[in-house]
C-alpha cells in the first residue's frame, strides 16, 4: 500500500473534485500553495495562460472567494457550453502570461484570489461571468479588456448587455428575410387575382 503525505491527499482530492478540463482549480493553485510548482512547471502555466490570451478578444477578471465548490462546476459548465475558458491561477504567472501582449493592462487588476476567463468571441467570457455574479453575491467581477482595452466593471456589463454573434446574426437574417417573405406575399396575391380574371369568363 502506498500512503501519500497529506499535502498529495489535498493536491489529489482537488483534482477529483475539479478537473483541470476547464478550469485550473486544484493542480495549480493548490499545489503552489502547499508544495511549490517547479520552474518547469510554472513555465508550462504561463505558456497555457499565454496560448489563451493569444486567441481571445475579451479577458475577464473575477474574485471567487467563498463561492462554493458545486457553485463553481455549474460555472464551468456553463462557461463550457459558451466556448468560455476558466483559470484559477496565480497572479504572479498571470502577469508573466500577459506581459508583451494587448491584455498586459490587465496586470493592474490582477489582486487577491481570481478567476480569469477567456473567450475569442467578443463577449461570451463578460456575459458568462456577469450572469454568474447576479447569482452569486460573492462572486465578483474585478474589470477585464477587449482587444487589449482595459475596461472597469461598468465596462463588463456593458460588453455582457451586447447581444451575442449567434443572436445577432438571427436579427439580421430576419431583417433580411422581412422584405423578401413580404414581396413574395404580394407576389402569391397578384397571381391569385390573375388567376380569378382568367377563370371568370369561362363562368
């Protein structure tokens, strides 16, 4: 039998508890706290933060103390379903993720325990954590960027209250087939009309 200290029981539990699929709950930030991570491996975390931030528009910052553990797998969840990807990770590697980037501004809200979401759409990660933080009072969003604009809370919402690409293109498609579903109707009653005119002499 193999017995683990109980800083591995701690690291392991994390890990069933949270998987690493989405969001970087237990392996990283537990494991910093409790035993360290190698150069190696912070060096792996900044370059997984960094392919991240390369291929998203909109960055999303947010304190997740207190927020309970089956509370943050339905966030995951949801944020999955959206195309939204989670990180729990320190601050100090996060800076070193953005730094030379469009999002190093965000460097000045990176304080105290946050979640960071990625998205490439513009604003799926600010409306997946703003939805969230109405339900969960402490659950706090911090700021996030656009295309490296730094934007404050106010700013998030803002982002978050902007339909998303999906939605948008269903509005134009409808815009567009208004006229067209409105000519054919048109179109259906002139060739009525024209067909009573042609049968009525034979009447």
């Amino acid at each position: 039998m193999v017995f683990l200290p109980i800083s591995g029981w701690l690291v392991a539990l994390s890990s069933y508890l949270l998987p690493q699929s989405a969001l970087w709950w237990g392996e990283t930030t537990l494991q910093e706290e409790i035993l360290g991570l190698s150069k190696s491996e912070k060096e792996s975390v900044i370059s997984e933060v960094s392919r991240l931030v390369t291929g998203s528009q909109t960055v999303v910052l947010a304190e997740y103390r207190g927020v309970s553990v089956a509370d943050m797998t339905r966030l995951r969840a949801n944020a999955r379903s959206a195309g939204v990807a989670l990180s729990v990770v320190k601050n100090t590697l996060a800076r070193k993720a953005v730094q030379g980037s469009v999002f190093e501004p965000l460097s000045s809200l990176m304080k105290g325990p946050l979640l960071y979401g990625f998205s490439s759409d513009a604003v799926a990660a600010a409306k997946v954590v703003t939805e969230f933080a109405k339900q969960q009072p402490k659950f706090i969003v911090q700021g996030g960027a656009y295309q490296g604009t730094l934007l404050n809370v106010e700013g998030v919402q803002q982002l978050a209250n902007i339909p998303s690409r999906e939605v948008l293109l269903g509005q134009l498609l409808g815009l567009m087939q208004s006229p067209i579903s409105g000519l054919a109707r048109v179109l259906s009653a002139v060739a009525e009309s024209r067909a009573e005119a042609t049968a009525a002499p034979a009447a």
